[in-house]
C-alpha cells in the first residue's frame, strides 16, 4: 500500500488523489467559494485578488487553476503568478 502526503494538510493517506479525504470536502468548498464569487462579479486581475475575495488561499487557488475545471481563469492570470 502506497501513502501519499496531503498537500493541503500534510497528513499521510491512501488515495489516488492529492488530498486526503478530509481535505477534500474543504476543496469542494473552496471551490464553491470561487465560483459563486465568479458568478456574481467579474474575475478580478490577478489570484491574490481572487483570494481576497473569495476567502480561498492563494495557494489553493493556484493548486486548482491547475486543474481542467479551472483551466479558462488560468489564461485570466499573470502566468508569472503560477
């Protein structure tokens, strides 16, 4: 059996995914967070201002621009950024 390192949290699992079970309801609703901020304002300059925001981290946002569901905000950002 093969144990991963959260990357969000640090804590070892065993998963496919990148976070640990825990973790990955509060990505959900990181998630949700951005999208309802993208739903009722436009997308702002850069992550930091998405995060402020938003009230998701940095961090996690840049994890997650990183993904297909947030690949079109990607091209939004100073690629700099990433």
């Amino acid at each position: 059996m093969n144990f991963k390192t959260c990357i969000r949290c640090g804590c070892f699992f065993s998963s496919e995914d990148l976070v640990c079970p825990n973790c990955k309801a509060k990505d959900e609703i990181d998630k949700n967070s951005i999208k309802q901020y993208l739903a009722n304002n436009d997308i702002p300059e850069n992550a930091e201002s998405l995060s402020f925001y938003s009230g998701v981290s940095v961090k996690n946002i840049n994890r997650y621009l990183q993904t297909k569901e947030f690949s079109n905000l990607k091209n939004s950002f100073d690629i700099k950024e990433l």
